[in-house]
C-alpha cells in the first residue's frame, strides 16, 4: 500500500480590483448573466461567462425546473451555448459568480461534478485549457488554471477504449 499526496494551486485575489481589465469584463458578464437566472426554487443564481479564442463572450445562467433533476447549472447552459454555436473555438476561461435572496455569499462556490466533468471535456476536446475565475458577491476570487484544477482525476474518452 501506497499512500500519496494530491496537490493543486490556484491564485486568489482579495478583490476583483486586483483582476485584469479582462477578467473583470468577464466576471461582470457573469454578474450580469446571474441576474437573469430562472431560480423560483433554490432563490440561488448563478451566472456564468466564457471567453472564446475569437474574443466572443458566451453567457449562461442555472435554470431551475419543478421537477428539479430536469434544471440546468449556469455552466453547462453556457458551455453547451458556446459549443452549439461556436462547435470549433476553445474556450480560454469562464468566470462564474453566484448570489442568493436567502443569504450572502461573501466566497467563491465551485462548479458541482456535473459541470467539472462538462468543463473537462470541452478542455479535452479542444486540446486547450480552460482558466476558471470563482467569485461570490463579494470577497475573495479563486483562479485556476486548468478544469484539472478542480478536477484531478477526471475520467476522459481514451478510457473507455481500454475497456
């Protein structure tokens, strides 16, 4: 037996003051897409922002359903959106923010595992990282380079050719 350590490193900034004038832009798009959020249940929007290779900016925000398996994470609508559009043009980083009426969220929230696994395989078919910029309403902001940040052992195509 074998017991081994896991390391990942992100940036974390005090503020989006301290983010580039393009990552703010995005974040803000975030802020932005978080506003039009459909979250009559949860009272929790998440909104979501990519930025393309080309300089586009995709948008998505959750979309609740009452027969809650059936809603969509902001990432996903934003990811998919970017792909049913853009099928051949690498994401270079999202930025995703969420609020709720129930409380204050005064720190960065991850992506769930559905959107990881998502985010993952966009990464991986466009050969391409993927930065992730994590904020709340306010405090502090996460940044991490690659989907693999925040999902270390993701499971990818060539795996199921090896069953």
């Amino acid at each position: 037996m074998k017991k081994l350590e896991l390391k990942i490193s992100y940036t974390e900034y005090e503020s989006e003051s301290e983010l580039s004038s393009i990552d703010q832009e995005l974040l803000q798009k975030a802020r932005e897409a978080s506003d039009l959020a459909y979250a009559p249940y949860s009272n929790f929007y998440v909104g979501a922002a990519l930025l393309l290779e080309n300089g586009v900016v995709v948008s998505g925000n959750n979309q609740e359903n009452v027969a809650y398996p059936s809603g969509l994470c902001a990432e996903r609508v934003a990811i998919y959106a970017a792909g049913a559009q853009y099928p051949n043009v690498a994401i270079k980083t999202i930025a995703v923010t969420c609020k709720s009426k129930s409380f204050h969220v005064d720190e960065p929230l991850s992506p769930c595992g559905a959107c990881r696994q998502a985010m993952s395989e966009y990464e991986m078919m466009h050969h391409s990282v993927i930065r992730t910029i994590l904020a709340g309403e306010t405090g502090k902001i996460r940044v991490m380079d690659s989907i693999a940040d925040l999902l270390p052992f993701m499971f990818k195509a060539e795996q199921l050719k090896k069953a």
